[in-house]
C-alpha cells in the first residue's frame, strides 16, 4: 500500500486539499446525512475536539453510495453537519468508495484489513480508517463500531 497522504483529494467546497497539510494522524470515516448511523457524526466531533491539539484530524468523506442516504449538495452537506453535529473538522467532496468509479483514496484504504483480517469493499456508511502520521493505514473498523468506542480510542492514542 502506498502513502495514503499523497493521493490527490477534493475539498467539499471543491478547492484541491493535500493530506499532507495534516501533518499528524488521519481518521478517515465515509460519511451520510440520512443513515441510521448518522449520529456518530458526535462522536466523530468529540474525537476531533479532544485530539485535534496533539494532532489527530479527522476527515469525512460523504458517500451516496449506500441506499442514497447522502442526497445532498456539497452545500446542504455541509450545512447539515454544521447545525445538526456541530462538526468542525474537514470534509471531502461527495466520493464514491466502492465500484467502478472508486475514488483513488479508497482504492488504497481498502486494501487494509479490519480486526478480523477482512479487507474489500466499504461495508456502509461510517467505516472509519486510522491513518498514521507517516500516511499508512494502521486500523480499521467497520460501520457499527461508535468513534468513541475504546479500541479506535486506544488505537488513536496509540499513533499521537
């Protein structure tokens, strides 16, 4: 797997970002506005706030893929998150993460395996990836386990 800051991405605002510029530790998490996964936009908000000074930068990235649940425009999103969540930390324009028109970023988080050595397609909405300072993919876990959760807790500070 390569540098995982090194592939091009596209702000929600539509302006070029590099990863890079985040110099620390990546959560990278495949966001919805209308899933039923939806409020882990909090915690995902909480981990931004309590390791955003030592370095950790969590980045959504919105996905229409999984039974529409991202219907919105990049302004919609974007607004939603804001009054809704309260987020803070970046967002990605809206990406696909599976199929043919998998976005190069996925290509390569994908490859990465979770706890149970599974690697392949996003399962649904709110698969989180913990990215290390250097750009490689050290975690992932799947929809249903809350960004709070102690193991993505534990793995986060164990990469800051």
């Amino acid at each position: 797997m390569g540098n995982i800051k090194d592939i091009p991405v596209t702000s929600l605002d539509g302006s070029e970002v590099s990863l890079k510029d985040f110099g620390g530790p990546l959560l990278i998490v495949n966001v919805a506005s209308k899933c039923g996964l939806t409020p882990q936009y909090e915690g995902l908000e909480q981990l931004a706030k309590t390791y955003g000074d030592k370095g950790l930068t969590v980045v959504g990235v919105p996905c229409n893929q999984f039974m529409g649940q991202e219907p919105g425009t990049a302004e919609e999103i974007a607004t939603f998150c804001s009054t809704t969540y309260g987020v803070t930390f970046p967002l990605l324009e809206k990406t696909d993460v599976n199929g043919d028109a998998r976005h190069p970023l996925y290509a390569e988080l994908t490859q990465a395996t979770d706890a149970d050595g599974e690697a392949g397609d996003i399962q649904w909405n709110f698969e989180k990836f913990l990215v290390n300072a250097d750009g490689e993919v050290v975690n992932r876990f799947r929809p249903r386990t809350e960004p709070t959760d102690p193991t993505v807790v534990a793995a986060i500070e164990s990469v800051l």
